[in-house]
C-alpha cells in the first residue's frame, strides 16, 4: 500500500501499487512542477509513502523521479505505456537508497 502526498501536503491519495502511486504522483507533482508551478519545499513536500506490515519510508520527488526514468517508467517526461510494476526487490532498494540518501543530506554528512 501506498500514500502519495502531492504539492499540498494536505493532498493524500491512496494507491494500492507502485505503479498507480506513480500515476497519481506523475499528475500531481511531476506534471505541475514541469509546467512551472514549484514551491520551494517541493523536494521535501512531494512523496511517495511505502507502507509496510513492520516499517514505512518515504520516496522523495526527487528520488522518485530518478528511480522511475531508470525503471522505464517515465521516458520523455511522460509515464511509459504499459506501466509494469517494478519488482519489489527494486522497490526496496530504490526506498532504502532514497531514504540513506535523505538521512545523509539532513545530517549533513559528507
């Protein structure tokens, strides 16, 4: 399960896989923000939440993108059709990676 937070953090929707959380994140932040509409926040206020049975962790805008240009499922700045679920092994390693990456930054370590 997961919660995509888009450029209000009060906006929350609910996606039941990686792939339908992309759509929605693709259509509230990365669409918007392309267009030019950026708060100065929105790396930290646009977010993908994995929510797991024992943890949950956060995906960033700028990670998410990153991951989903790799992945094949953005090219071109649009969402690759068919979008295929990335496998979980992915997943997680594009989570942990993005949340050592934003522990890193927000201690400041070098």
């Amino acid at each position: 399960m997961y919660n995509v937070i888009g450029l209000e953090e009060t906006d929350v929707m609910c996606a039941e896989s990686f792939t339908e959380a992309l759509k929605i994140f693709h259509e509230r932040c990365i669409e918007p923000i392309s267009r030019g509409q950026k708060p100065r926040n929105a790396e930290t206020t646009c977010y993908i939440e994995a929510i797991g049975e024992t943890a949950t962790t956060r995906m960033h805008y700028p990670f998410v993108f990153e991951f989903a240009v790799k992945a094949g499922l953005i090219k071109d700045g649009k969402l690759a059709e068919p979008l295929i679920e990335p496998p979980t092994t992915e997943l997680i390693a594009a989570f942990s990676r993005a949340a050592v990456m934003q522990m890193v930054g927000t201690l400041g370590c070098h």
